[in-house]
C-alpha cells in the first residue's frame, strides 16, 4: 500500500513549484494603486494591486504565498474584465 501512495506524495509535491497563480480583473476598473513589483516575495491574503471602480476600492489579493513573477498592470491603467494583473509564483 505504500507503494501506490509514494507516487501520489511525490506528484503533489512536483506540481506544487511548477502550479502559475494567474491574477485577473473581475470586473471593468482602473489600477488605483500598485503595492508590489516583481520579484517582491508575497503571502497568501497579501494586497498585489487596489483597483477602483464606481469610487470603491478593490484589493486584489494573491491566493498563496510565493513570488511576482510578472507585474502587467500600471497605476491609472483602465482594466477590462479578464485582463492579467499579475502572475505570482509559488515559492
């Protein structure tokens, strides 16, 4: 039995560095404030960018710890729904 479950460990493990959190827009909104750059190490919750939209501000937040690998988004930038924020890398 152990055998069968050795592969699985090993599997989630191997995933676990390679798996890519992409960040996009939910909704049509302007960048209001960009807290990080790339390469800034992150934690699960942490704040990447604020976004406004109708004179709310949004945090968009990073699913997991790890690093930004990529930063698409500028202060002032209008976003379209759908459109990558950033990408953060597991770490």
């Amino acid at each position: 039995m152990s055998t069968p479950s050795s592969p699985a460990v090993q599997f989630s493990e191997q995933e676990a560095p390679v798996a890519v959190q992409e960040v996009h827009a939910e909704m049509v909104s302007s960048v209001w404030k960009v807290l990080v750059a790339p390469g800034a190490e992150v934690a699960a919750g942490d704040t990447l960018v604020i976004l406004e939209s109708m004179k709310m501000e949004i945090p968009v937040l990073t699913e997991f710890a790890g690093t930004v690998a990529e930063l698409h988004v500028v202060e002032g930038e209008v976003l379209q729904e759908g459109d990558l924020i950033a990408t953060v890398v597991p770490g």
